[in-house]
C-alpha cells in the first residue's frame, strides 16, 4: 500500500489500524531547534479524542501520545520525530457480524478486492482513527508555523447552515460547544438535531469551513502542487469528505470576471477576497478559507440487508459506539491537515530565490 | 520551483511558459509494448486549441506536438517519453501595459513576489498554455487504459444550469455544440449567454462533470492518496479551478447514513452510488463522477485600476484574445487529469497483492 | 531532515538515536498476503546484536522487535507495518565527557554544525544503532522476495584478505564463526587479530562481500535508478562504508574489453560474470556481487586531543563498550539493505510491460 | 520506466534514445535570480562532445543544446527549464547486424527481457549519449553552486596510474591534454596506450578521480541520503561505471583507527583528511574526493561470436566509431553529477533550521 506519507520536506507517515497494538507515525523535516509545547499538541489530540461530549461516539480512547524521538532536551533536533498511540482498549471481541460480510458504504467490500483478504476487526486501516496521527503532527505543523493562524468550525450540520461570513463570527466561542460552531444559537440547534438523529440510530452529514490567516506571501508551487490543490487534496483524504471548495468555490461559477476579480490596494493586498487568498496556487497573503464537505458516517445502528463474501444476502444491524455526525470531532483534523499543508510549502518556499 | 510532476509511477513532467520557444513535457512509466495511436492524441489537443470555435479565444495556435523519444515501431518502448510543443505565435510585442502592473487575480503579483521578477509576457507558467501538455499525456494514459471511459462535459455556464442525471444524457452529443453540454437546447442557450458576455468585455465561471466508467474495482492508495483525494488535487491543478466534489458531493451532507448508503446487489455492485465510485478511497466499480467549479477567467477587456509594482495606482485596460468561458476547452483537460490519476493507480495497484 | 526514507515502492522509513526511548521504522507497500516469519526477523536482528562474541561490542541490547500493525492472522495485509526496537539500555550517565568536545571522525561536529544543536548522548541519529530497523525490514523483504538468496560475509579485516572466489566458498561455515568468515583458517587469523586490535585500544577497518543469487532477469530502472546504483547507495548509507564496487569493480579497469566482456550461453546466461549479473543497470538473471569497504570505527580507547564547541583543544579519552571492528555485526545489515533493494525493483519490475 | 529523475529539490529528469529525434531534460528547482552563462554550459558539453580529439569516437555530434523555458533576460526564473539536443546524426541506416543478436556485455539482452522489445537502433536509452543532459543540468548546478568547485581528471588507464596525492597536481593542465590527466608525461604514456588499444580494436578502462573544493558545512541528509551515498549513486549511474570510493576509501580499510582519524584543527577543519570531506553522511567543509571505477566499453572492433534472440550462435562483428577508452569524455559527466548532488543538498540544507 502506497499513500501512507504525505508532504515532500515536511513530511508525515503513519502507520497503523483501528484495532492493532497501536498507530503512530513519523514525521520528517521539522527544523532543528524548534521548542516544542507537548501539552498544546495532546490538546489538539483531547479535541479529536472519542467520548469527549453527548454527541460524539461514547468509546473510551485516552489516546495519549508517546514521542519515541527527534525532542531532546525540549526542542526538535532536526532528526525524525517517531510517536506511537497505543490502543489501550484491544480486547478480543466477537467480530462475527462484520468478519463474512461486507458493510454498505463502508471500505470492506473495496479492500477485501484490492487486498485478498483484510482484518476486519473494523476499519482497519480504513478507520478513522488513524487520523489521531496527523493531529500529532498536525499540531507540531502549527507551533513550526508560528503566527500562522488555523481555524476551523463547523459550518453546516444537515440542512442547517451557518451563512453568517466567517469575519463576522467570534472564533472564540467554538470550543465552548460540542458541535464546534461559532454561533450559539445555530449551534444550539445543529446539537439538538445531532441528538435527535443519533436517538433514530441515524447519521448525519456535515460541512467544516477552514480559515487559515496570517499567512505569508508566496507559498505554493504551481503548476501541479497549486497551494488550494495540495489543501483540497489534504481536505479530501480525510474520512468521509466528499468535496472542497475555496473562495469563491461553487458559488464563484454564476459571477463575471468583472464581479470576481479582486482589485489591488496599494499595499498588495485586495479590496475583496474571491480569490480566497490563492492566486496561480500561490499565497497572496490574504486569508484562505474554505469549505468541507463530509458525508453521513455508513455505519448506522439499524438492520439492513447486506451481502457475504460469497455473494449471499444476509441480514444484519449496525452496533457499537459510532459518531452520529463526524464533523464536530473532525474539526482538529481539517486544522492539522491544513497546518501541514502550509509546513511543507513554507519549507519548499526556502528554495524559491538565490 | 517545485511541483511540475504529476503522479508516481505514470509520471508527467512539464515545462514551459506561455511566450517561450516550446512548452512540453516528459511521461514516464508508460509500460512497454503499448501501440500508440498518435492521431488520437492529436485529436485530444486540438480539443483544447484556441481558435475552435466562435465562443473561444480566437488565438492562432496549431498546438502540434512533436515526440521525441520513448516510442519505436509505433508502439512505447518503456522509456521515457519526450515532447514539445513549440509556440509558432512567438513574436516580439508590446506588453508596456503588463510588464509592471499586476492584474488582478492573476498570478502577477505572487510571482513577483515569490521569485523575485517574472516572464511579464503573457502569464508565464501560470498561463493554461501548460495544460496543453497535460493533455498530451492524458491521451496517452487513456490508450494504456484500454476499456475505461472517461468522458466530461459543461454542466453549467453562469446560472445555466444542466440538472439532468448523467445517466440520461447522451454524450455523444457532447462534440457537436461549442459548448460541449450533451443536452442541445441547455447548449444553444450556454452558447448566447456566452456570446452575450464576450460582447460586453466579460467572462463568466461554470462547471465540468466529468465521468469515468468501467473503473477496475481496487484503484487508490489509502490513507493520504485516496482516489478521490489524487483525483480532487488533478482537478484543482486545472487553471481556474475553485472547488471539486464527487459522487453526492456538498449535496451528500444533508442526507441521512441510512439514505445515503448504497446498498449492495449479491455480483459487489450496488444498487445506488452515492459514493461515486469510491469507498474507503478505493474505486469499487461503480462509475466515478464529480463535479468542478471553474471561476471566470481574469482578463476582461475592460478598462480597470490597480497597482503597478511600486504600488501606485495605475489604469490600464485588458486587451487581446481571450476565452470569455474557459469551460468549453477545458472538458479535454479534465479527462486528461482524470486518465492520469487512474493510470497512475492502474500502476501502483500491480503491487497489491503476492 | 530529509533521508529517513529508503525505496519507492517497498519502502522503508526510520526514526531514533542511540539513546532515545525506542528506535523503529514504517515498511509501506509490501503486497498483502505475504506469511511472515518473525522468528526469521528476529533471527537477522539476533546476528546484528551488540554482546553476541568476544570480539564485538559487549553493550547489552536485546533488541526486541514490537509489531504494530500491517500483520494480521500471521500474513501482511498490505498496510503499513509498523515496528518498534525500545531502549532497555537507556539511562541517565555522564555524558559531560562528549557534551561539549567533538569527537574526531564522528559525526558531533558536523550535526552541530548543521542544526545548531544536537543529542549529545552517544552518536545521535548517526549512531548504527539506527541499521537495526534496516534488518528488521531487510528480513521481510528477504521473505517477500522468496527464491532469491542474499549472502554476505567478510572477506577482508586489515589486510588480511580472503581471495578465494566466492563460488568456492563455502557458505554454510559463515555463521561457524564470529567474525562471519567462510574460510575457517582466514576466519582464526581475523579473530585473532580483532582480539589484538581491541586489546590496543584500537579498531580495524575491513571489507564485506555480498553475493545475491537466483535474481529474476530485469530488475533495475536506467537511468539513474540502475541496479548497481542503487545497491551502492544502500551500502553506502551504511555508518562507515567508505567505497562500493561489483562485479569486476576497481579491479576491472586493467582489462581490456576482448577480455572483460561476458559471452553468452544459448540460454542467455554468460560464461563469465565480470558484469557481476548487471548490464545496462538491469539485472541478468547472473549472481550479482559486490564488496564494501568499512573504515576503522572511530571510537578508539585511547587519550588524544581535540576541540570543544568553542574551539578550545581539549584532551579526552574514548571510553564505554565499542567494536573494535564493525565487520562481522555489519554482515546482516548488507543482506537487508541489498534485499530492500531487490524488493524495490522487483515491485517496480511490476510495471514494465502491458 | 521509473529511474529518470535525480533529486529531490534541484531536480532534473531526462528522455531521449542513442538514435531518436532528440534527447533532453527538464531540470525543476533552480532557484529564480540566477544570471546563467550559457556558454559555459555549451563549453561543459563541448568537453563531453564525440570527434574532439583522436583518442574519443570519432562520431560527428555537434551536441548543441536549445533552451526552452525557465530562463528570461538572462536569468533563471523559478520555473523549470526545458531543453534538448538534436540528433543531427539521425539517419536511417542498416542495423540488420545488432537488430537480432545480442552483444555481448550490453544492455541489450536485459532490454529485450525487460520489456519484450527495444529500440534496436544503437544503445538506445541505455546509450551514454543520455548522459549529455545530466552535463547541460550539472552546468547550471555548478553556477547555482557559486564558490564550490568542481574538478575531475583521469587517474588510470588501464595498469598506468598517477599516483601523486590530488594536491600535488596543477589542475590547469587537465584540459591541455586528450586524456584529460593532470600530468603531462603520464598522460602522455596513456594516450599512447589508448591508441595502440585503439589500433587493435580493443577498449581498455580507467578511473576517474574527483575532488569537490570549498564546500559548505551541512551539506547531506542522514541517514539514507548520506552525501557520499548520494554521491556514489550519481557516479553508479554514469555508464560503464564499476566502483566508486571516497576519502580513504578501499585503502581505508587496512588503517586503525588510531590512524584513520582525523584530528580538528581549532577552527573545525581536520589536520588530516581521510575522511574524504564528509563525516557521517555530512560534509565537514574539507575536500571532497573520491574514486569513479570505468570498465573497459563493450564494444569491440572484432569478430566474436554471440546469441541472436532465438538462441542461435551468430557470427559478428563490432563496427562504427567508438570510444576505445570512455574516461576522457567522462570527466565533465562526473563533474555534472557531482555538482547535482550538491546543488539539491544545498537546496535541502536551507530547511536545517527554524
């Protein structure tokens, strides 16, 4: 299997399943010298981390993270940084109901094809706690980052939309509900509907709006490894994201080129931000924002009618302690992946000039 | 500058600007012993080539690409495979009106800003121009793929919009308008509102669907090179590209996980295809398709105000030949993004198993 | 840092110094269902084992391989396997004696240097303790590539020197002996020369042979990943490897081409081998050979002058446990790593032909 | 064909056969602001030129290279630089004696094996004809480089070796000579040598030395892509090449490490200098040099007998105009390779620190 790294000079491999010994990964590239805050990064970790409100799945996961190298004496060394997240919560369970046949939606089916046979105890490699790993890194991307600002909410929860523009929101209020949304009442609301639908044994889909500030003039490199491709490409390998959009996205395809042009202040910046602060696939130095689409999580605990390995149709319900709505605890994977996004270009960007 | 190399192992490396003597590039890891029918490929260009139609720029470039090496007989040899495309409309102009002036949303001024100065001539490698070679490859990589399909076509100009299923088009209807939208009547009316647009000096956004059918089940590289993710990046490499999203895409999240399965049927395909395609990352047969916003192109031939690279405030006026729509010959380079990312993966899956 | 990363598709990264909490590695793409022996891996890690002879270093690590992922129900499930070798040895010492004065022939001067700062514990991320997670790899690249058969063993320690060719040599006594010599009587005269170096206080240099056999014919990708190429950096990126050469090597030079060119067999082999089973940089389908050369380690027991961080000669003393020679412990490091070649190239050989 | 690509930041990847249209290179990463004399790089291709004196092929080549991107009023811009070299030489002519029979020691059986059929018309990709790309990239490398210089000579022909330590030697009188040797009587005798070899229609070996001046601490990325590692791979890949040593290197072997060491010097530079420049995969800011192993060229004036692909014994012969000794025109190859290395080191090093 390849696809286990991502970035090119700060670079992130992980390894590891939902139901193994533990997940981890390596993370090449940082500088030498950084002082490194261990405790923020275990936040960000906390704020990804199951069981942690009423919403989200109730499994009991500490997910502590062990560094194994690459600190020494507080600070990174410039060498590989090593860290593994130990499952403490391996037991042998019966895995009867999923081991034979194939979950709709889910990755089964696809990787039992790709593979010759898979380990089923579920997701595997599939699941999404392998995203534990790129908060880790994630969150080292960050504090390399400096005055680099990662922000991230949720947006939309079913057909309830926040469409208040993200200048106009308070940041400081998404961490002070479990839906992580910056306005109270619509947050109030989209916890209310997430409740409900987990009461029906349901699922339901979401979006997370990025926004990325302060960030520095010139990163990106085009042609192929366009700053908003790399982002939209981070965006959508996480589980269960079915689309990106930036600035203007969608919506910027109904404009003229007279109405969507962003023009120039004298200091470089621009009077308006369609362009969501990529221009060519590079930085401009305006903010850069956008939009995440995720999809109803498969898994939901009523019966359906599904097929075995051999073909036969066969009856079966969802169990277990699934999220109802993801995007609340996916809010801490959109910032890491986009951290790291940027980690990588402000390395790459080192080499632009004699 | 990095980033001029798409994919792994069925790898494209392009060079050239938009005003220099060739643009081209180098595809490597095309197998051995495949016949290539050159005329094909040829046919695919001049898909893309300016001057088609009455709604495209009315350029003159014949776009004919030279090969130079990897091909014997008539079929690939394994090696790499050298071309060039060599700019006939090279001449000596005037461009005092963009040398120091950076034209909003344009890639000028991050150019500028990134490596010191820039190629003023035109866009330099931020022109589309570059995606003539992309296309070169892609039809190369859709000959190595043999029996999968890939087809795109104009979904919507500004707020025309063609809502009709893919399913109950007729795409063979796609090259007989200008426009390339398989249903007639949405063409005629994307074709005026077009015309009505590049009369005014103006341009205007819209969307490529594209579809890919008969996809080998086990395509994409869990956890970072998701198909979907490879294949979003592709897409927002495009020129102009603002947002992507596949199978039930931003609609998917208001749905509930028990709509938004899709059922199996007992042969592994399923009933609906919600997830376009892929599951887990991984193709399952089902026919790709997405959706990708393109915003209007830049250069209006209007006059308008912005800074020149002292930062005072100049007027200047967009002149030349440009496309008032850029979807219309972007539909061939979508295909050829989406025929490289599968080629790719067609590669990379070889290693799957013992 | 770059460089953690060994191979394309069979592909190693690795993180840890001498004297963290663990050292360890991530193996991607090995293709799933592969039965692994991990007494076979732990086998190779028990032959690079400090405290194994009398004449190597007497540090105690039981270098313990932990599995975290990638194996399932004893077969490789084509995720990444994930693998951990924890310090039992670590502690808190006295390290002033190497803090702050660099160490002549080592790498503290040049890490300082380099990142400004660096783990002064023992030698770091330049310490060989890092080729325990290469062996671990090596060991499963061995067992995925089946058939062929990876021999190393030494040929040479001082000047003594074992001249005999390979093929009449027999294998079977190079683990007999401590040194890994197939010559019984060579291997006395080594050991008891290695014996005589260590009671000096000293260290000697010495030479490996490697010897792969029943190589598939057209493994290695011109022109810069040729085979030989590709061996010679995995060797040389071994800690004190100072030349590679195969086949007829230095030694070829002298011969004319009537005299070094291999004539074949009807059946395509050759009737000599001075090519080393590498034309072109692909193989043959001949035994490859090859030799490397290994300096003296540069921890010596003795008293010599040096310079402390702030260029102030200093006099200081090499102390703790070291090998007097770093050739017989370096035996299964050069199978691994010509077998994480072979297994790179046999993926890639994947995608020659249609 | 994977194995076109060398390095990772400062990037060039090449195409083109012996007997094609063209052969070129895409070289990614030079940063933008660099003034480049182009004649020196034409000047650097002239040294590697077929016809340039009586000891080389005497093959009329002009090798003129045509730039096509990257470079604007003189300097490089930031993109990359696309460029090639016609074969002015292409003619059609009769191959009916190697199209079916397999030379001996060539890479023409392996081809045919590898990829079930080959371009028959010379050596076709794995011609040394290739290597002119690498001389036009490693041109550019060295003026990126600035200070470092870059020196390579021939030190063996055959069993004539100059044996005076590299400082001895008066640099200025290598390129006063055919051979390419930094002593005039010696030279003298090995010109002498290849002539008569020549007169036989024989080819004989050689080596080449190199020596890498005033370079910067740093410089190498552990623990895989030590800069010797990196090194030795870049020599490995040039054509017909054997071995490849560096500082003490095979000789090394027989030294303690009492003596192998060497000392600091109070200003970070080494007393001695065995080390060859680089101390745990970094250089130290000393010399770099080392040793590049050439075998006798395959291709022989003589009747021989050989295999056609059937299996047949057939009767042939060498014809054309070949190079008798192939390290003369190797020098600028190995310098090209040389400055590569260290242009994407250098690159890569400006990621060391915050």
């Amino acid at each position: 299997m390849a696809g286990n790294t991502f970035g090119t000079l700060f670079k992130l491999t992980t390894f590891g399943e939902s139901h193994g010994k533990a997940i981890g990964g390596i993370l090449e590239g940082c500088p030498a010298g950084l002082p490194l805050d261990l405790e923020a990064v275990q936040r960000d970790l906390d704020r990804r981390r199951p069981g942690q409100s009423a919403i989200v799945t109730q499994r009991k996961e500490p997910d502590t993270v062990a560094f194994y190298s690459g600190i020494f004496e507080g600070k990174t060394t410039g060498t590989p940084i090593g860290f593994a997240i130990h499952n403490t919560n391996q037991k042998s369970k019966d895995y009867s109901h999923i081991k034979d046949s194939y979950r709709p939606s889910h990755a089964d089916y696809v990787y039992d094809q790709k593979y010759g046979f898979r380990d089923y105890r579920g997701g595997g490699r599939s699941s999404a706690r392998e995203t534990a790993s790129r908060v880790v890194a994630g969150a080292i991307a960050k504090q390399f980052l400096g005055e680099v600002k990662f922000t991230a909410f949720v947006s939309q929860v079913g057909a309830l939309k926040l469409d208040t523009p993200y200048q106009e929101l308070d940041f400081s209020t998404i961490e002070t509900n479990p839906v992580r949304c910056p306005d109270p009442k619509t947050a109030k609301a989209m916890e209310d509907y997430i409740k409900k639908i987990k009461k029906e044994g349901d699922t339901i889909g979401g979006v997370i709006t990025g926004v990325i500030q302060n960030v520095p003039v010139g990163l990106g490199e085009p042609v192929f490894d366009k700053l908003h491709a790399a982002l939209g490409k981070a965006m959508l390998s996480i589980n269960a994201v079915k689309g990106f959009e930036y600035g203007s996205g969608f919506s910027g395809v109904q404009l003229k080129g007279s109405e969507h042009n962003d023009p120039f202040n004298t200091d470089g910046t621009t009077k308006t931000n369609n362009s969501g602060g990529v221009q060519g696939g590079i930085s401009n130095g305006m903010d850069i924002y956008f939009n995440v689409a995720f999809k109803p999580v498969a898994t939901v605990l009523q019966g359906y009618e599904t097929i075995d390995k051999e073909g036969n149709v066969v009856q079966t319900k969802g169990k277990g302690r699934h999220d109802p709505c993801v995007v609340p605890r996916a809010v801490p994977i959109v910032e890491a992946m986009a951290a790291l996004v940027l980690a990588d270009f402000a390395l790459l960007a080192r080499g632009n000039k004699m």
